[in-house]
C-alpha cells in the first residue's frame, strides 16, 4: 500500500468520524459504559463548535444559561458541599451539549442512524436480560426473588429503557425484522416486573395508537388491561388467563399480605420525606445528593435505605428546590414542544413515523418520574437527552429551510 493511499485512507476514517462515528460510537455503546459513549459524543460537539455556536443566540440557550446560574446556586449552598457537587454532575453538563447534539441532529439521515443504534443497542440489551433472567419460573409465578438486571442496578431502569426503545422503533414497523426486537423487548418488559414501566407502556401504546387510530390495538390493548386488573382483583376465571408475576405484582400495590408491598410503603415513605424537606427549604433545596443522606440517618432508622425519592419531580425539589425544579420542567416543556412541532410539519415519507414515537416516548419518561428517577441512571439520562435532541434538531432543519 502506497503511503499516499495510507494517508487517503485515513483522512477518510477521521472525516468519517467527524461526521458520523462521533454520534454513531457514541449511541452504539452506551448500553455498555457511560464514558466511552459521553467522550465520542462530547468530541463531536465540541469539533462542531464553530458551526452550532449560532445556537447560542436562541432564547432557548438563554434558558439553558438561567438554569445553569441556579444550578451554582443550589451547589454552593447544599448542606454537603462535595456530595452537592459531585451531584450537580447529573444535570448541567447534559444542559451544555444539548445544543450540539441537536445541532448535529439537523439531518435526517443521521437522525435515522442515531435511532437505529439505539434500538439495536435495545436488542442486545434484551438479550443480556433474558440471559440474566433465564429462570423462565418468574413468568410461572414459582418465585420473584429474582428478576433480570441486565446491565443496570435496577429493574425500573431496564424497563423503561426499553419501553422508550419500543415505542421509537414503531418507525420501522414496515420492516419485518423490527418484529425480533419487539417479541425480545416485551417479554423483557414483562419479565422485570416493574409496574412503572407496564404503565408507562399501556400508556404509550394508548396514545400511539390514538393518534393512528389503530382502533382493533386499542380494543386488544383494553381487554389486556381489563384482564390483568380483574385477575389482581381476583375476578372468576381471570387469573387463568393472566401470568401470576402480572396480576401478584398488581396486587402488590394495595395488598399489605403481598411479598412485596413493602415498595409501596417505601414510596409513601420517601414522598412524605421528601415533601417535609421541600417545606423546610423550598426555595434552594438541601443540595444536590443530599436526599439519600438525610433520609438513610434519620432516628430511628428507615426501615429500608433509600437513594432517591421514588419520584423524580420531588426529589429535585427537595435537592434543588422549587425554582429550579419548575426551570427543568418549563425546559423539558419547551423542546418536549418544538419536537412535537417538527412531527406536525413533517412532510409524509420523511421521519414522521420516528418523531411520533419519539414524542411519545418522552411523554412516557416524563409520566415513569412520577414513580421513580430513572433519569439518575447517567446512560438513561444520555438517552433521554438524545431522544430529545433528535426532536429538537428535526425541528431546526424545518426552521432552516424556511
């Protein structure tokens, strides 16, 4: 090989990345490991600096610069300075690079490509699932000691990671293989008993198919949500139709005989918690990190250590406080709305079909906050923000060619 053609060859792969591989290795991994994927991501932003600083003029961006002077704020004034800090990582730097991934999103190609390393990373995180879970037992409601973890530390967070993964790939539901994915997908859903992320997913379903008036899903999509409900309710003959992990873990939730309806009371816990520490400071919170602290030293202690409020809205007010907690909402509102915008203006045959599911998805992560705070998962956080900037760049491309 010539030296020449070495040096083609490999301007070539550099372009390649400055153009794509920075979103691609970035999305591809991030099931995996955060860092590989966050250090691909923030490289592409910051080579790109020059061509998305014009951004910078949105007010928009202007927000986004508010909130980071609260963020300083509520860091400085935590009543665990270091843990505030180290905490305060949660939040502001995925704030910074929003604009250069949406910027980078700008083409519908590479929105594509973004979506499809996602959902391909869905199936192989589907696939660690079941192999995690292989006791196919849990389905036969034997025993639920247990349940699949894949490569999270949570089961709520692998349930909603792949819900959102399920209702982006309706985009490709014209394509055969996308099937794979979904049969993989909904029996790992299923198989980690979170009854978030069931919720979120009838949900979802429900509002998809709305939209697309796909009237014979929603008549299949009530009668499973009557079953399941009226097995939980011991209803004649409908727990012979509905696996013991569904209707026992419904039960759960009112049921004080359960196995497990201590998650339910830890929820009414840690919300009572939390809401005693909004109203002693409600304007600038404990701090960052400082729920987990507060509540495990309590006298006497907790029956069960807690590391986050079980709900995302009051766990930022009681660590950061109301004002920053309706700064974060009223951002998530805004693009959560240009993203909606740029699915209605969409031309048929573009992205249309992706969008739709995006924005749906993110209307179900938004709703899963209600219960949990999967967003403190570092790689869910990337996702959700990924996500959102997909919306949000197909929007600036449509403002583009105005």
């Amino acid at each position: 090989m010539t030296t020449q053609l070495k040096r083609q060859l490999k301007r070539l792969s550099w372009d390649w990345f400055w153009q794509e591989g920075w979103l691609l290795l970035g999305s591809g991994s991030l099931v995996l490991n955060l860092l590989p994927s966050a250090l691909c991501l923030l490289a592409g932003v910051v080579y790109h600096w020059g061509a998305w600083r014009g951004w910078l003029r949105d007010p928009l961006a202007l927000w986004i610069g508010g909130l980071l002077g609260g963020m300083g704020v509520v860091t400085s004034l935590g009543v665990f300075p270091w843990a505030s800090w180290a905490g305060s990582f949660n939040y502001w730097p995925f704030w910074l690079v929003f604009g250069g991934l949406s910027w980078g999103l700008r083409d519908q190609g590479r929105r594509r490509w973004l979506l499809l390393c996602l959902t391909v990373g869905g199936g192989v995180l589907a696939i660690l699932g079941i192999l995690d879970g292989i006791r196919l037992w849990l389905i036969l409601g034997l025993g639920r000691e247990y349940r699949p973890l894949a490569v999270f530390t949570s089961h709520n967070i692998l349930g909603v990671w792949l819900v959102l993964l399920l209702l982006v790939s309706y985009g490709w539901r014209r394509d055969p293989r996308v099937w794979i994915f979904w049969i993989l997908a909904g029996l790992m859903v299923l198989l980690t008993g979170s009854r978030n992320s069931w919720g979120i997913l009838m949900v979802g379903l429900l509002v998809l198919w709305l939209v697309q008036r796909y009237w014979l899903g929603l008549a299949g999509l009530g009668l499973a949500v009557g079953a399941a409900v009226g097995a939980a309710l011991d209803w004649p003959g409908f727990r012979w139709l509905v696996p013991p992990l569904v209707w026992q873990r419904l039960r759960e939730v009112w049921d004080p005989t359960g196995l497990f309806f201590s998650s339910t009371q830890n929820r009414w816990d840690a919300w009572r918690f939390a809401w005693g520490l909004i109203q002693e400071r409600p304007w600038t919170g404990w701090g960052w990190q400082s729920f987990a602290q507060l509540h495990n030293q309590q006298l006497p202690p907790p029956a069960e250590l807690l590391g986050h409020a079980h709900n995302l809205y009051l766990h930022i007010a009681a660590e950061g406080g109301i004002p920053l907690l309706l700064g974060m909402v009223i951002l998530w509102g805004w693009i959560w709305g240009r993203s909606w915008q740029a699915w209605y203006q969409a031309p048929a045959g573009s992205d249309r079909d992706l969008l739709l599911g995006v924005n749906i998805a993110l209307g179900c992560f938004f709703l899963s906050g209600m219960l949990d705070a999967v967003y403190l998962d570092g790689r869910m956080h990337l996702l959700v923000w990924l996500l959102m900037a997909t919306g949000h760049g197909a929007w600036l491309e449509q403002r583009q060619s105005l």
